[in-house]
C-alpha cells in the first residue's frame, strides 16, 4: 500500500487505516511521533506523554520506546512506512517512509 508524501516537505501523509494493524501503545506512540513531524521527537518527550497519567511515572528507561517502535515496524511495513530513531545525544523519533517496500516472509 503506496502512502501519498507532502509535496513541500517529503513527510509521509498517513491514513487512519494504519492505526487499525497497531496495537494501543504502538498507535499512542505512532501518534505522537506522526505529530511531531519532520522535526522530530526525543524518546523522553514521547515517555512524558505516553506515561502522564501513570502514577509510578512508567518505565525508568526510554529504551521502551525504541522496543515498542521495532515492533510496531513490523506492522507499518506493509504500508512502506517506519519509526525512525537516531541514536545518541539528542536523537529523535521520526516516521520515514521506506526505500523500497519490504518482502513479507513466508510463515
């Protein structure tokens, strides 16, 4: 499945059709990188909204995040579609589109 590209910015456009193949913590996470943008967002600002409202603050380390978006890889690659994370001091998550699409293995 082709995902239409901003002509100004080359972000991908996503559809609400994703949302249905994640699971509820893939799509929150999803969610709040779609809505940071080209620009990106750190894994501790995606820590501070997923886990907000839970008293014990969550998970102590981001690599949740990272855990949770590999996973969620999976699944956005039928729409040629990733969370991207860059490592190291001052790395974002972003949605990229993928190079070419991905061949499903046979189960």
């Amino acid at each position: 499945m082709k995902v239409p590209v901003c002509k100004c910015c080359g972000h991908p456009i996503v559809s609400d059709e994703i949302g249905i193949v994640l699971t509820s913590l893939q799509r929150r996470i999803f969610n709040i990188v779609k809505r940071a943008g080209s620009a990106g967002i750190s894994g501790k600002d995606i820590m501070g909204e997923v886990y907000a409202n839970v008293r014990d603050g969550g998970p102590s380390s981001t690599n949740i995040i990272a855990v949770v978006a590999n996973q969620a890889n999976r699944r956005l690659s039928q729409f040629n579609l990733k969370i991207q994370g860059k490592r190291g001091p001052g790395g974002m998550f972003t949605i990229e589109r993928l190079a070419r699409p991905e061949r499903q293995q046979a189960a």
